[in-house]
C-alpha cells in the first residue's frame, strides 16, 4: 500500500539520516578530530549500503551501484562542508 511504502521510506530517512550523527551523541568519549572522522566513515558506509541495496532491489551490480552511491552521497557531503567553511567565514566577525 501506500501508506506503508511512504512509512518504510520515511523510517529508512530516520535511521540513514541518523548514522552520521552518531559519533555527536558520544561526543565526550571522543576527541573533535575523531567525531568528524567518524562521522565522515558512517555517512560514507551508510552511502555504500544504500547504493547496495539500490542495486539489489533493481537488479543491477551491487558494487557499482554502492560505488555510484557514494561517490554522489560523498561530492554532495563535500559540497555541503565546503559551504558551510565560507558561510562561517562570512558570518563570523
């Protein structure tokens, strides 16, 4: 049904949109260098098994289309660090 595809969807938003975040909830365990690291590792693994599953569910390779995933997933992740470095310059006095 629809309902329930929209309700899987949003689920598989939560817990993919939640793995980068992880390391933030540990944040006194871990240095700031060993968030971003960490945080860095989860978004790009968790590119790679969207991509995977991806593959899976349309038939395709599954290494290519994880390779796929994560190469966009990672150019759009960088294209976000990257904005928010020269909007801090910006808006920092």
């Amino acid at each position: 049904s629809a309902t329930r595809a929209a309700l899987v969807t949003f689920v598989a938003f939560v817990v993919a949109g939640q793995m980068p975040l992880v390391p933030l909830y540990l944040g006194h365990w871990l240095t700031v260098d060993q968030r971003f690291q960490l945080s860095s590792l989860l978004a790009a693994v968790t590119f790679a098994a969207i991509g995977a599953l991806k593959g899976s569910v349309l038939g395709r390779s599954t290494w290519r289309a994880a390779f796929e995933t994560l190469l966009i997933g990672g150019a759009a992740a960088a294209v976000a660090y990257f904005v928010g470095v020269f909007l801090k310059q910006i808006v920092t006095p």
